[in-house]
C-alpha cells in the first residue's frame, strides 16, 4: 500500500473577526491555558510534530515580545515554526487578502515575516500560509523569492482563493510545492480536514478513500490554535471544549496508529512530491500493450512466465481461445460476469469468480431493474456511493460553477443521489471488484481477454493499472488475435 | 387560509399523500393543491381517479411564454456546460485511476437539465400558486429533490410524510434527505429513518396516513374482493416473480391444506406483466386463489384476510401488522432465516420453513402474545386510529402559525 504523508498544521492567531473588531474577550492564542499549549501538549502526546503558522503581524496589536514568546515556545518544543501571512494587520488600507497585493508588495510582506521568525528563534520558516485562503499564483511567486519553498494556501473551492491548483493533490508550481488544505465532500460542501468540521468516522472514511486515489498521497489535518479554546459559536468568547480536545486525541490517535500514514512536518514533504512525480513517470513507462494480433498470442503471452498470471474472461467470446488449453498453477482464470462463469463451467473450466471474493458477479452490462434483488449485499448497494460521488466529483462538478450553478439555481445541493446511483450500478461497482481483486492477488502479469468489441472490465484495468506501478497488462481480443489450443 | 402544495410523482408517494390532501380538501384551514410530476402514469392515474383528485402537472402550470423562456435558459447552461466540460480531461473525474467524465458527460448534462426543468417549474408554481408549504413524500432523488431545494431556496416550508420503513438491524447506507420536517409512522422509525440528528430534530410522530383510507372492516373487504366471506384467507405478497412463484408452486404442492384455504396474490407493479403465468403455475394446484394487481389496493388485501405471506420483510410486511393480519415470514431461499427488521417483533410472527408447513398455522397462532402484538403496531404505527391524516394537518398548522 502506498504511503499518505499526513501533516498536521496549526495556524497560530487570535480570531481574527473579533481581534479587528476589537471585541475579543481575553487572549486569543493562549486562551487561558487551553489554547496554544494545550494543542502543542495533545501533539507532543501522539508524538507528533506540528507546522505552525503563525501570524506574526499580531505583533502590530499585540506587541513584538508577545509574538515572540509565542514562536520560542513553539520551536522550544521541538515543533515548527512556519509563516501565516496577515496583511491586514500592516496595511494602512486595510487590505486582507494577499492576493489584493501586487507581487513586489507580497515579496515585502513575506520577507518581512520571514525575518521576524528568523530572528526570534534562529530558523528560517520552510512555508507559508496566506491568511483566509487569500492567494494567487503571485503569493507563489513571491515565495520562491522570499527562499521559501512551500507554500500552503490552497483550499479547494474557497471564495477567497484566486489560483485552483491541485484540489487536495500536492503540486509543484513556480517552483513552489503547494500543500491544499483537505477538504472532503459532504452533501455538496467543501469541510475542511478539521477537527472542528468533521467526525471521526469522516476521517477514517476519507483515509480509506484518499488510499485508493494513485495522484492522492497526502492529507493535512488543520485547526486554528484557539479551536480547543473558544466558543465555536462565538469566537470572542473563551470556553474550553474537551469534547473537541477528545475528537482531536481520537484523529490523532486513528493517524498514528495507521501503518500506511507517515507523520511529517510540512517542511519535510520534498520526498511526497518527489514520489508523486515519479507515479507520474511510471505511467509513462507502464502505458499496456496495444492489442496483440496474430495467432496464439495467449499462448505467446504464457510461455516461460513463472510468476503469478490473472487471465480475465471478460466475455463469452473469451472462453473460446482457452477451450481445451492447459494452464500452469501460476495462472489464474477469473470470470467476472455470470453467464461466463456457467459457461466456462459447461466446457470444463473452474475459474474463479467473484463470489469466491465475496463479492457479486459485475452487473454493469445488465439492465437496472434484473439488479433490484442485489441490493444490500457484498459491497453494492444503490446507497452506497453517494459520498464517493461527492470526492471524486469535486473538481469536474461541484466545484465547477459552469456545472453547478445555473444563474441562481444550485444543481447540486446535498449532492446528487441519482448520479451516485446510476455510476456505482454502470462503473463503480466494476471498478472496486476487479482493483481490489488485482491488489489481492497481486499478479506480475494481468490479461484482459474478450471480444472484437472490447469490454468494460478491459477499460477499468487498463486505467486503472496505468495510473499506479504494478502488473504489466495485456489486452487480447479473441477473434482477432488469439488462435486456437496450443 | 394555508395553502399546501402537494407533490406526487408515484404510486408509492401518492398513496401516502392523497389521504392527507383528502383531508385538507375538508378542513377550513387549508387550501390543499396536488401537482404531479409525471401525468399520464400508469400506476398513479387509477388512484387519482378513484379518490377524484384534480391533478395539476406542469402543462396546467407553465404557458408557452415560459416554456420558451424555460429552452432559452436550458440552450445556454448546455453551452456553458459543454464549454466547461469539454475543456476537462477524462481524467478530471475519476476512481482508482479510471477516468469517467467520457463516460457520464451526456447523462450529467441531461439530468443538470432536468433539475434545471424542475426548479424552473417550481419557480412558476411558487409564483402563481403562492404555496406555503410543500408536502411531499420522497425528497432523496428525482424530481421531487429539486422542487424541495427551490422551495427551500425560496423560503418554502417543506414537510416530508414517510415512505419506507428503516431498521438499524439492516445496516445501510441511507439516501440523504432535504426536507425540512418529517411525519414519521411511529417511534420505532425515528433513529433509523432521520440518520441525521438535525432532521430528528424536526420529525413528528403521526403514523401513516396511507391506512386512513382503508377503515372498512374484514366482510366488506371481502366483498369489494369478490373473496368468500368465511375462508381462512393466506395473502401473499409477490415482487420477485421467479424465485417466489417457484418457491409457491414447489411449496403449495407438497402443502396438506383443509380445504378451508383461500390464497390471494397481490402482485407489485413490477411482476404485474405475469399474472397470466402465475395462474398457469397455479392452476395445477387445485387451490382456489385469486390474482390482484393494480385493480385493489394492497390495504384492502391485508384487511381482508387472516393471514399475510411473505419471503421478505418487505414494507407490505410491516403494514399487515395495523392490519391485524397474522405475519408469516417464511424462510431465505438458502433455508436461513430471517434476521428480523426488529428487536419487538418476536412472538409477534410465524416464522417457518415455507408454504408446505400451511398445516401447522393454526397451532403456532395459539402461541402469538397479544400483548407483544399490541407493543409492536405502537412502535411501527403509533395509533391505529385511522386520523394519521388529522395529525399531519395538525402538524403543519403548527409550522406554518
């Protein structure tokens, strides 16, 4: 299984709504012991080391030793100090976003920032937060001229936001790589990977599906400093909130404990990126071979193969290149759709099928209503898809105004059960079977033998295998390629 | 005066909903409306007209100035679509690698538009019928999702009767509700059925409006069915055709039956088009039986007879209970049985191996607990006062003071 790298990050300021209106009542970043040092205490507890944005242009309110004493005992604890860009707190006019800065104007702003923590605490931050979400593709720029090399201002379909990059993907651009925050899909809006937003079984469904994802490797858990701290209906009010401390000790805990999870400082993710471009590059070098012609090219495909070989009868035409063929204890038939099976059995074959994996025999190519009787059982249910439509619609549907939105209408509110339906009966079913299928065999060889027409089952594993280093893949098409019995 | 707006698109909304716009049609309060989303239907047309409800669809509603309107808006959400979309790779969006915008672009851009036709309409309908609440029985999917999305974006209030039951026996995924209150048919729904704790927040107990239809007593049941007055009456529910009509046939005939037996077989629309297959497997038998489809309705079916059969906990299962008829799960296909929807409902059933063991009902009925019996039809329909109607129009008078 393929590692997530999973980043916790703080930002490290008051609340910044009740702060500008002056109506805070008491100290935003310690909040009477439960703010700052709290979270620092649970992360120390898991063993885990925070990237902490900080916004150190509080010091404008707050006083420079203040905001100092804040950064000291961050690195003093062994966690990382890194930059949250506030201009509002700097800018005589007022401005908030980064984004409403020209790019020597950024430069300024983050050099300054930079310095500051430089200062306080004998080390350059490695990344940099634009406040609100407010940036553009100049924040990035001015980054890399500020010697930063991370940038994590990215939030998907955030209004403030003036660049989309990745949506939930680490991305390289400018020279800069880009940390989104994480957001899952619930009901058609975007919630943040918070402990303030979602549940922990919204983690651990969210982790269950970023592993499967082959451009996904990477997931930031992020929470404001004073969110143990403060009212979270009222943010100007302190209050301590122990039920949010526990969800927070459970994440944190759910992460740790997961094998496939790497913690890792925000400053540390080169090695993320760095295996996400080369993923990229496999697929270059993994494309599956075109179609075989000729004859005997199964048998061609076969010989002196010693390690382990799936051979996918995908359709009835299939079954007739293998008619009467002997194969080697290392190559395993599998039938994936019933009447294959039944027929392969009538001409003495014993491939395995789907139920020998407890799943259903697929039922993409069958009509809606001869399914009825399938729901609720192995995996499939018409139900079941209607969160995993929300993931892997974000960045084509829902957070594509031209999809989404029709003047005032919203196509997509609590998102869309119908469509979740109908893919998960079409594709998505077929999908989960046979990936799961490859992942547990794991074969050195996959071949998806069926007919003229091709099949559904070829098209899921060709993508899929070129999207992530595994098998090799072949796709044989009887009646055009494959000849008779050896 | 209130005015309500009804929304149907089915039978199985229907039937929930018409009880309840009979009775506002009687009450002083309320000005009640029935749209529906798709005239002619088949299955809903005959209902409609049985109970002389005045349908409006949205050829009442919309003038041809707003059907034009209504193709100039769609004409460019399509281009602003295609542009979008055809600017995205495949890739866009995917599952564990596999690429699917190619797949589903058309029918996303069909559908967009559907939604789009509907909450258009409801914009029309809001706007000339004035309503101020919407009453629907289905607001997961199709249709009606939109109209409940527009009422909401519009400041409508929407009110949801239940249409299926829900168990926490049967883990699953559920449909995400939009309304913004629930009439629930009893105390033992409300976990399972509003899985999200703001909608429980907003649920009422009312029971199902449906039965308030169906107060006739066992005889003139009998006699609407044309069914012998003094039979022991066996009904039998039947939606997978293949796999029960084989298990009746193979069962029946192994039966020791006393004579004394009458079988009704109430056929779901599904398994409606093999009613004449099902008397030849029947005829062989030498039962007597009769065969009902859309000509009567399932309630009158359970009040008529003693006894309802069953291979699945189906809905109709549930619904025989307000309808003092003596369940009879029979066994799973593979001979298992049943893990029951509920943990009130033992003692309150007759669980057995299949048809072939008819003979031995009368003694297992001896067994049943009344008092558990009693337990049970509280949990699943509150009272069985037949005024669940009264009680939803009660509840929304409230909403809307």
């Amino acid at each position: 299984m393929k590692p997530v790298y999973v980043s916790v990050s703080v930002d490290v300021e008051s609340p910044q709504t009740p702060l500008l209106e002056k109506r805070l009542q008491g100290d935003g970043i310690w909040c009477d012991g439960n703010g700052l040092e709290l979270l620092l205490t649970i992360l120390e507890r898991h063993g885990i080391t925070g990237s902490m944005f900080t916004n150190i242009y509080e010091a404008a309110v707050r006083g420079r030793p203040e905001i100092e004493r804040v950064l000291t005992t961050i690195q003093s604890r062994g966690h990382q100090a890194e930059l949250l860009t506030r201009p509002v707190w700097i800018d005589r006019a007022g401005r908030k976003y980064m984004h409403q800065f020209s790019l020597d104007e950024q430069t300024a702003i983050i050099s300054q920032g930079v310095q500051f923590i430089a200062r306080s605490v004998g080390r350059k931050p490695a990344a940099h937060r634009a406040g609100g979400h407010g940036f553009n593709l100049d924040t990035l720029r001015a980054c890399a001229q500020a010697g930063l090399g991370i940038d994590s201002s990215e939030c998907p379909g955030h209004p403030n936001a003036q660049a989309a990059l990745g949506r939930n993907r680490l991305t390289r651009t400018e020279g800069i790589i880009e940390v989104p925050a994480t957001c899952l899909m619930r009901g058609g809006r975007a919630l943040k990977i918070d402990p303030g937003m979602i549940s922990l079984k919204d983690l651990q469904e969210f982790l269950a599906f970023l592993k499967d994802q082959p451009d996904h490797n990477f997931l930031n858990l992020s929470m404001p400093c004073y969110c143990l701290g403060v009212d979270p209906d009222d943010p100007a009010r302190l209050r301590p909130n122990p039920a949010l401390a526990d969800r927070l000790e459970s994440m944190l805990a759910l992460l740790v404990a997961d094998r496939d999870c790497l913690l890792t400082p925000m400053a540390e993710l080169e090695p993320a990126m760095h295996a996400l471009e080369e993923t990229a590059a496999g697929r270059q070098r993994n494309r599956p071979v075109a179609p075989e012609t000729g004859n005997n090219a199964l048998q061609r495909a076969l010989a002196g193969r010693q390690g382990k070989v799936l051979l996918v009868l995908a359709t009835e035409e299939a079954l007739e290149p293998v008619r009467g063929q002997e194969f080697g204890p290392n190559v395993i038939l599998f039938t994936p759709r019933e009447e294959v099976y039944r027929q392969a059995l009538s001409q003495g074959l014993n491939p395995a099928s789907p139920p020998d994996f407890d799943r259903l025999f697929l039922f993409h190519h069958l009509p809606f209503d001869d399914i009825q009787h399938l729901r609720e059982s192995k995996g499939y249910s018409p139900t079941r898809y209607q969160y995993l439509f929300d993931e892997i619609a974000q960045d084509a549907i829902l957070h594509n105004p031209a999809v989404r939105y029709c003047g005032e209408y919203d196509l997509y509110v609590n998102g869309d059960y119908n469509a979740a339906n109908l893919m998960g009966h079409i594709i998505l079913y077929t999908i989960e079977v046979l990936t799961d299928l490859v992942a547990q065999l794991k074969p050195e060889l996959v071949i998806c033998l069926d007919g003229p027409k091709g099949s559904m089952e070829f098209f899921v594993l060709e993508t899929h295998l070129a999207s992530c280093p595994g098998p090799e893949f072949l796709h044989l098409q009887a009646g055009r390629d494959t000849g008779g019995a050896a | 005066m209130k005015r309500l707006l009804f929304i149907s698109e089915s039978y199985s909304t229907g039937v929930r909903l018409i009880p309840v716009y009979l009775e506002a049609l009687r009450h002083p309060d309320f000005e009640p409306m029935f749209f529906t989303t798709s005239l002619p239907n088949s299955e809903l047309d005959p209902l409609l007209e049985q109970h002389g409800v005045q349908a409006l669809d949205h050829k009442a509603v919309l003038t041809s100035k707003e059907v034009a309107d209504f193709t100039k808006i769609r004409k460019q959400y399509e281009r602003s679509f295609r542009q979008s979309i055809g600017a995205l790779p495949n890739s866009a969006m995917s599952y564990r690698g596999v690429p699917l915008l190619d797949t589903f672009r058309q029918y996303f851009l069909n559908w967009n538009c559907k939604k789009l036709e509907c909450m258009y309409l409801f914009d029309q309908m809001a706007r000339k019928l004035r309503p101020d609440m919407v009453v629907v029985a289905y607001c997961c999917g199709s249709a009606k999702k939109f109209y409940v999305n527009r009422a909401s974006q519009l400041g409508i209030t929407s009110l949801h009767l239940q249409y299926a039951y829900r168990s926490l026996e049967i883990p699953m995924v559920q449909k995400r509700f939009n309304s913004d209150y629930y009439c629930l048919w009893g105390p033992s729904q409300v976990e399972p059925y509003l899985f999200e704790e703001h909608h429980r927040k907003n649920a009422f107990l009312t029971g199902n409006p449906t039965f308030d239809l169906y107060s006739m007593d066992k005889a003139e049941a009998r006699r609407m069915l044309g069914v012998p007055a003094e039979a022991r009456i066996f009904a039998i529910g039947i939606h997978l055709f293949d796999v029960q009509m084989k298990r009746v046939k193979e069962e029946l005939s192994r039966a020791r039956l006393s004579g004394d037996e009458f079988f009704i077989f109430k056929f779901h629309p599904i398994a409606l088009g093999r009613m004449e297959e099902a008397a030849a497997m029947l005829d062989p038998l030498g039962i007597s039986y009769k065969l009902v489809g859309l000509d009567h309705s399932p309630y009158t079916v359970c009040r008529a007879s003693e006894y309802y059969v069953t291979y699945d906990q189906e809905t109709l299962f549930l619904e025989s209970y307000f309808f003092d008829a003596v369940n009879l799960l029979l066994n799973k296909d593979d001979g298992s049985r049943h893990t029951l929807l509920y943990d009130f409902l033992p003692g309150t059933l007759l669980e057995m191996e299949g048809l072939h063991q008819l003979d031995q009902v009368p003694a297992l009925t001896e067994e049943l607990d009344p008092d558990k019996r009693r337990y049970a039809v509280e949990q699943l329909w509150y009272k069985t006062d037949y005024l669940a109607s009264k009680r939803v129009l009660e509840v929304a008078g409230r909403l809307l003071d």
